[in-house]
C-alpha cells in the first residue's frame, strides 16, 4: 500500500477528521515503516507489507488517544511508580478502545464477496 493509499483509506474509514493535515497521517505512514538497505533498486520503502500497515493502522488509533507522558520510573517515592503504572495501564485500554473502533471503522470497506467467504 502506498502513502496515498494509506491517506484514503484514513479518510474513507473516517479514522481521521477531515481538516487533519495531512502530515499526521504521512507520520504515521512514515514511523510504521522498516528500514531499508537498498532504497535506489528496490521500492519496499514507498509501499507498506501487511505487518507495516497494522502498525500504521495503530499508530492512526493512537493519535487520537490520550498520550501517556513517559515520565519513567525512576522516582524515589513508590507512590508515584504506583501512580505512573495506573496510568500506563489506563493508556493502554484506550489504545485497545481505540484500534476496537478503528476495525469497525475499516468492516464497511471490505468488498461484500470477501465478507461472504467460507473457509
């Protein structure tokens, strides 16, 4: 899948309001994929593998998340390690929350035919 692909596919599941710049999503696109020893010969850079697009599809769920600030646990006080795990944790229910309505967002996208398919 290529950016531009990547870029419709936001906007067309509605994962992305319509007045996000399109940088955001570029970012996405761009931090999810692998890097690549030869970029002159081949063209894996430029379009994503499977693995490469669920992050992307993550990365996309997780810009509108609250961000947890890694603050770190190297504090003193155990309170406050107690209080950053909570946090943590609460991150991580939203990010699951999140990719949840994103796959409900992405269903509707899938060709009817490929729904129907018993295997």
């Amino acid at each position: 899948m290529s950016i531009e692909e990547f870029r419709q596919l936001c906007y067309d599941a509605n994962l992305v309001p319509k007045d996000l710049p399109i940088r955001e999503i570029d970012l996405c696109f761009s931090q999810a994929m692998m890097m690549q020893a030869d970029e002159i010969n081949q063209k894996k850079h430029v379009e994503m593998s499977f693995v490469e697009f669920i992050e992307a599809i993550c990365r996309v769920s997780s810009y509108f998340c609250q961000k947890n600030q890694d603050k770190g646990f190297d504090s003193d006080s155990q309170e406050e390690n107690e209080q950053d795990y909570e946090e943590s944790v609460i991150a991580r229910m939203k990010l699951k929350r999140n990719v949840r309505r994103t796959i409900k967002n992405l269903y509707p996208l899938v060709p009817r035919n490929f729904c129907d398919y018993d295997a």
